[in-house]
C-alpha cells in the first residue's frame, strides 16, 4: 500500500491502462465499492491515487477525456520533479 491507502499494484496497472480501458476499470472498483458501500472511501483513494481520475470523475472535467491530457498526467505522475506544468494553465 502506498499513502493512498491503494495498493501498489493495482496503481501500477492502473496506470499502464490506455485510455479505453480506464473507464471500466474504475466503474469495476467503484461497483465493487457500492456492493461493499465502501463507495466514499474508495473515491477518496481513486483521487489519492489517480490525477486522472480526480481530474475527470471527482472534479467533473469530462471535456479533459483525451489522449493527450492523459498522457500528460500519466508523465507527470511518472516523474513529478522537474516538471514545469504550463499546460495545465491552457
């Protein structure tokens, strides 16, 4: 586990998912969560764990679901240090 609270490899495959295949992967966690009525804990660790998934299902920004912001996020998130993040003010 990380400080997330997720577990590392489940991050990591998250992670290495292309874009296509995310949406699934978070509607199986979350419908595991509802089952479980875990759904708030699991949303919180989903954010901790996942810029994406903060950006786009916590915050709402369904107009960032595009390849390239999702690359973008996965860089950063990959190596944070050393990263200016200008495109993140376009």
């Amino acid at each position: 586990m990380n400080e997330s609270g997720f577990p590392v490899a489940y991050e990591v495959a998250m992670r290495a998912l292309p874009l296509d295949g995310l949406r699934k992967y978070w509607d199986g966690l979350e419908e595991v969560a509802r089952r479980e009525k875990k759904v708030v804990e699991c949303v919180r660790m989903l954010c901790l764990a996942d810029l994406f998934y903060l950006l786009v299902r916590a915050c709402r920004r369904v107009d960032m679901w595009h390849p390239w912001i999702y690359a973008r996020v996965r860089e950063v998130e990959g190596s944070p240090d050393g990263h200016l993040d200008l495109w993140a003010r376009w």
